[in-house]
C-alpha cells in the first residue's frame, strides 16, 4: 500500500486529494497545524481513513520529524497562506511560510530519503507581468506580491533540487480553482455565498472590487487530480493546471445570480476597498503540457462548479436559518 504525506489536509485541496488517495487505498498521513483531535469539517467523509500529524510552516523541525516519521512514499506539499493581498500585510512570513518550508521539506527529504516523490503547489501568481497571455511552463514571471515572489522561489527551488539532486520534484502551476470548501474571503465563495443568501431573503446586497479582472477558474478536484498524475508519469516535471480559460468577475457573478435566477444589478454594488490594482496579463493558463504529458484535463466546467457551488450555499443558508428559528 502507497503512503502519502499531505502537508495542508484540512484544506479545500488538501480534504479533496486525501478523499482521492483513499479511493485508490493510499495509507494518507496528513499534516495539520491545529490539535489533530480537533473536528476538521472538510475531512469528514474520510475521517476514520486519514491519520494526522501536527506540523507548522514556521517550524522547519516539526517538518523534518514529520518526513521522517511518515517515511511517505508521495509528499504532497499544498500548505500555505493562500489570500493574496494578505501577503503584502507581512511579507516576511510570507516568504518564511512558503519558500522557507518548501526549501525545508525537499532538504528534508534529500537528508531522510530521496525516492520520496514531491508534488509542490505553486501558483499562477509566478507569472504576475509575463507580458503573454496564456501562460504555459515556460513564460516570464515577473510577479506583482510577495505571495507570487514566495511562490516563485518554492517553484525555483523545485527545479534546482531536481535539476541538482535528481529528486522527484514537480511544482503544480495552478490557476485559480474553487469548490464549496473554499473560504469566503475568495472571490467564488463570496459570490456563491452571496447569491444563496439574498435569494433566501439573508440579504439584499453583496460588494465586491474589479468587476472586470479577469481569472481562469477550475474545480479544486480536477487540480488535486492532476497532482496525483504528475507523481505516477515516469519523470518528474511542472505542470500548468488550469481552464484555459480567461473569465472576468462578471462573468462569474452573472453565472452565480443566473442559478439563483436574479439580475446581480439589482444587488451588487462595488466597494473600493475590495478593488486591487488593475493587472497589464491577464492570468490565463495554458494546459497543453498537462494535457499532452499526462492526458490532464478539467473535467468540470465552470458552469458545472458555479452550480455546486451555489446549491450548496443554498443548502448551508437553509440550514442556518432552520437552526436559528
Ligand atoms: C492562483 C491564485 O488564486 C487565488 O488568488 P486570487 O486570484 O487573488 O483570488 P480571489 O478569489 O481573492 O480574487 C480573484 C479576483 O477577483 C477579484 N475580486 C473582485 N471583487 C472581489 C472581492 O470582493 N473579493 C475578492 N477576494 N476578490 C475580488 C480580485 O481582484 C481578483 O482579480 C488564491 O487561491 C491564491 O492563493 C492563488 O494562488
């Protein structure tokens, strides 16, 4: 039986991932940071299926041990602070959480057992300014926050230890991707939670930034699913796993009050403390590489996640509001 160490498992990513291993009868170990016994809501159809081990970002130790306990045969690396603009707020643990434990882990591994496999969630946020539209393996990264340049130096350091060392090292590019576990301070959730919610009577009004930015937005299954793949191919590579499609804020917010059947101008109005400065590339992956290398592709279109979405939002409001009568 494979065993897999997966650092972030209460995640949306990391809850979706171990709920595929345990499908193909992994032993799934994951890393938390939080008191192991404590309820984690996203892991509760896989609960008695997983064990967890506490570990912090911050804590190189605590990551070595955990590397050296587990003796994982994948490490699955998607922990990390993940809100953009709460990267410029402390860049310093922005860097130290994210390309600190990134070097620490795949030292970790080089020192304890280098046939470990490693999959390392980096972002589309490498490539900020590319100056080209869509983005594959090999565009420009000029990133625009310190989570993109954190991001940037895990990527970098994925390369030099496999490019150096050998290891089994693969960095996932990933494009923005979305489910129901997603945390409301991302725009998706925001807009899903908020169509439920006013079509429920919870609400009239729901204030978001740039209407007209522009992401390209997939299922966080589809993702983790190509983690998984980028460790079973023969040889270790980086992958760009996204849509291939660039959608604007409108466009995803139209979507959203369409399943709820409402107009968002009735209810939306922008509050300029949600608007970012407007972006020269507008970040759209190319697929190719994954699609080619690994026969990846999305499976679930975004109207399809935009649906799940709000039907469960719609199911939580109803919910609450039967609790609290
Ligand atoms: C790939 C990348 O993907 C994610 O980062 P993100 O793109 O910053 O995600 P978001 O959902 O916060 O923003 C998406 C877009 O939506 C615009 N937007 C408009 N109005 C609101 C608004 O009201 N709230 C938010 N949050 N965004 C808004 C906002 O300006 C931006 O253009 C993370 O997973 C990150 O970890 C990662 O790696």
């Amino acid at each position: 039986m494979a065993r897999a160490l997966i650092t972030g498992i209460g995640g949306q990513d990391g809850s979706y991932l171990a709920e595929l291993l345990v499908a193909k009868h992994y032993e799934v170990v994951g890393l938390v940071r939080r008191d192991p016994d404590e309820d984690i809501p996203t892991l509760r159809e896989v609960e008695d299926r997983v064990e967890l081990v506490r570990g912090d970002l911050l804590d190189p130790a605590s990551l070595r041990r955990a590397i050296a306990d587990v003796r994982p045969d994948e490490l699955y690396h998607l922990a990390a602070p993940t809100f953009v603009p709460a990267s410029w707020e402390d860049p310093t643990s922005t860097m130290a959480a994210i390309a600190g434990a990134t070097s620490t882990l795949l030292a970790a591994v080089l020192e304890i057992d280098r046939s470990i496999k490693v999959h390392v969630a980096t972002s589309s946020e490498i490539f900020g300014d590319a100056g080209e539209s869509p983005q594959n393996e090999h565009s420009p990264c000029r990133p625009r926050a310190p989570y993109g340049v954190a991001k940037l130096a895990a990527h970098g350091m994925v390369r030099v230890m496999r490019a150096h060392h050998g290891l089994f090292a693969c960095s996932g590019i990933t494009f923005n991707h979305e489910s129901a576990r997603r945390p409301d301070h991302f725009l998706p959730r925001k807009v899903t939670r908020g169509a439920a919610a006013i079509k429920l009577g919870q609400a009239d009004a729901l204030e978001l930034g740039s209407m007209d930015a522009v992401r390209d937005w997939c299922h966080a299954r589809d993702v983790v699913r190509g983690a998984w793949m980028a460790l079973q191919h023969d040889e270790p590579g980086d992958y760009v796993f996204a849509s291939g499609i660039g959608r604007t804020v409108e466009d995803l917010v139209t979507t959203a009050f369409n399943v709820v059947g409402l107009d968002w101008r009735d209810h939306v109005t922008v509050n300029p403390a949600f608007v970012r400065a407007p972006e020269a590339t507008p970040p759209v992956g190319d697929p190719t590489r994954a699609r080619e290398v690994l026969g990846w592709e999305a499976e679930t279109s975004f109207e399809e996640m935009i649906r799940e979405m709000v039907e469960a939002d719609l199911a939580e409001t109803a919910q609450y509001m039967a609790g609290s009568e």
